[in-house]
C-alpha cells in the first residue's frame, strides 16, 4: 500500500490556498489603517486640546462600544458569511473617519466629532472578528500556526507602516490629514476584497440573532481555555492602553520630539515582532501555547519597564524591542490555541466575543491613563508593569495545559 504524502506545511504552501492572498492583502491594508487611526486620533486630541485625559477617554470611545456590541457582530458574521460584512465595516470606517475631517475643519465640538469616533468603533467588530474567523476556515488545519504566524506578522508590518506613515503625516502636514489618510487605506482594503469567495460555519440550528448573542457569549464563558485567555489578556491589555497613551507622553516630555519619533518607535516594535512572529511560528505552538504566552506577557511587562524608567532614545529602543517580541510570542500561542479548543460551527460567534473580551483592557487601560498620567508619567507605566505581571499569573493559573484542553 502506497504511503500518504504529508501534507507541505511551509509559509509558501498558503500562497496557494484559494482566496488567501486577497483576504491577506485586505487584512494588511485594513489593520495598517487600524493602527494609523489609533495613533493619529491620540495625537489629534493631544495636539488640538493638550489634554492627555481626553485623548485617553477618545481611545475608550474609539474601541469600548464594539466590545459592547461584538456578540452580535458574532451571531451575524456566522448566519450572513463574513466578506460582505467586513467590506461594510470597512466602507462604514471611511465614511467615518472622512467626516471626522470635515467636521475638524469646520471647528464641530469634540461631541460631534466623538460621536463619529463611536460609530465607527460600533461596525468595527464585523471587520476585526470577520477576518480571524475566516481565516480558520479558509486555511487547512495543518496549516494553521503558519497562517497565524503571518496574521501575528501583518499586526507587526502595520505596527511598522501605519503609526510611522500617520506620524510622519501629523508631523509635516497636520492630524486631520492623517486620518484623511487612513480613510483611504480603508477604501483600499474594502476595494481589495470585493469578490473574494465567502465560507460559512456548518450550522444545525438557527434562532433569532439576540439568541445567537447570548449563545456566544455563554459559549465563551463555559470553555475553560476561552475564559481563562480572556482573563490572561484583557488584563495584560489594560498596560498596553496605557501604553497607547503614555509612550508619546514619554517622547514629547523626555526626548522634547515630534510625533514622528512616537512614530519610529512603533515601528521598530513592528520589526522586532515580525522576525519574532515568524520564528514562533516556524517552530509551532501545539503543547507550548500556555508557556509561550506566559512567556511573551512577561516579555510585554519587561519592555513596559523599561519605557517607564528611560531617559534616553536608546531606552525607549529596548522597552519597545521587547514589547515586540512578547507581543508576537503570545499572539502565535493565542491565534493557534482559540482556533484549536473552538467548534467551527462557533468560529464567528466565539471569536468575536473572545476577541473582543480580550481586546476589552485596551479601552479601559486608555482611559485610566490619564488620571495616572496626570500623577506621574513613570507611576502609570509602572502601573501598566503590574498588569503584566498579575496577567502572566492567572494565563498560567486558569489556561488549561494542552493535556487538559
């Protein structure tokens, strides 16, 4: 009897799965956007109210209301396919953000402008949740920790495109350009996935979307792995929100630079996470999921460290080098674990509301980052130092080891 080839699990091997280069090429553009229009909404508030407090609070604003709202980003994305519905998220954030330009250039209050701010932040988990959960069901199973180790590296190649570009912009022209930029990004990534061929869950039941919800979120909270990775890094995410809002803190009130340096650094976080995303992900992470994420939290809480304590370029070089590294050890470990311990039936459903309970530390992180700020710029990342550290404590104690998933 003939033996059966083992499957070809190289990085080139994805490049033939069918629909993956467009869907790919879409994420790229649409999370270089994501990551412009965090950064140039941040610099928009502090360089047009000087308010460190309010930039946090437009942060929260910018992310908390799709948290909200993600289970039933959830239930949708699983009964209507995903493409179609994170083509209209991504269209929805351009008409936002192109509005929030002309209202900035008309002198609308900050309401106004905030209100578009929420919007966008409302659709946006139908783009976020859309494209994790179709990556799975695109992509052959062997294949996964590749594919995750490109998706943990697209989040670092926009980490190296989206602030640097966004700075660089703020800096020679003005905020309201760069996020008239990042409306175009979105429009690129809209335009790239028309057409892309859609997969949907096997479903056996169907009830009314308010029900679906529900069921998504309890799905969530019952699997042991879900629960415990939504602990683990909704917490180490409240130091990377206060982050978001502390490190151009730390390059305006230290180094006396522009907006374009707050931009390098996040590149340079990029670099690093690219190389070491693509190493974890060679290497595998079945039977090391709850160590690597152990291990790249603790990474995360070392580089918040030495942000908190540098006084000089070459510090914030290491604390942000390190940031990097944790960041795309844990996201391999992360991407690869919830795919593995989730029915497919349940990808869109699960993976919006564990995403979002994940990403949940992020907003509340920005918005405590004033009050903290306002108290002392190295007492807030010092804060952010604790969730690190009490994060890498309950992934270890309430993750399963592969043996019990």
């Amino acid at each position: 009897m003939a033996a059966t080839a083992e499957p070809v699990t190289s990085y080139r091997a994805l490049l033939h799965v069918r629909g993956f280069p467009r869907l790919a090429i879409a994420t790229l553009l649409v999370r270089a956007g994501a990551s412009m229009w965090q950064l140039a909404l941040v610099l928009f508030v502090l360089q047009r109210y000087g308010s460190a407090s309010l930039a946090g609070i437009s942060v929260f604003l910018a992310i908390a209301p799709g948290v909200l709202v993600s289970p039933l980003a959830g239930a949708l994305l699983d009964r209507y396919g995903r493409v179609r519905l994170m083509v209209s998220d991504y269209a929805a954030s351009a008409i936002a953000l192109a509005g929030i330009v002309v209202l900035a250039n008309l002198h609308a209050p900050l309401p106004a402008i905030l209100a578009l701010v929420v919007f966008s932040s409302l659709m946006n988990p139908l783009g976020t949740s859309g494209s994790r959960s179709l990556f799975p069901l695109v992509i052959p199973s062997y294949l996964w920790d590749r594919a995750n180790a490109v998706d943990s590296m697209f989040y670092m190649i926009t980490t190296v495109l989206g602030p640097p570009l966004a700075g660089a912009i703020v800096a020679f022209y003005s905020p309201e350009a760069a996020i008239a930029a990042t409306a175009v990004v979105f429009v690129a990534g809209a335009a790239t996935l028309v057409g892309v061929r859609d997969v949907r869950s096997d479903r056996a039941d169907r009830a009314d979307l308010w029900t679906e919800a529900r069921a998504g979120v309890v799905y969530v909270l019952r699997n042991r792995t879900l629960r415990g990775l939504a602990v683990g890094m909704s917490v180490v995410n409240l130091g990377q929100g206060i982050l978001l809002v502390g490190l151009p803190v730390v390059v305006f009130e230290r180094l006396h630079a522009d907006a374009s340096l707050v931009g390098a650094l996040w590149a340079v976080m990029g670099i690093v996470g690219v190389g070491v995303g693509l190493s974890a992900g060679k290497l595998g992470s079945a039977g090391r999921e709850r160590p690597m994420l152990c291990l790249g939290i603790l990474g995360i809480g070392a580089g918040f460290a030495a942000v908190a304590v540098a006084q000089t370029l070459g510090a914030l070089v290491i604390g942000v080098i390190l940031i990097g590294a944790g960041s795309s050890v844990m996201d391999v470990a992360l991407f690869s674990l919830r795919q593995r311990v989730t029915d497919p039936a349940w990808f869109g459903r699960a993976f919006a509301v564990s995403m979002h309970l994940n990403y949940s530390g992020i907003p509340v992180g920005s918005a405590l980052s004033g009050p903290l700020l306002a108290i002392s710029t190295p007492f807030a990342l010092a804060v952010a130092v604790g969730f690190a550290l009490a994060a890498a404590g309950l992934t270890f104690a309430m993750v399963p080891s592969t043996e019990r998933v």
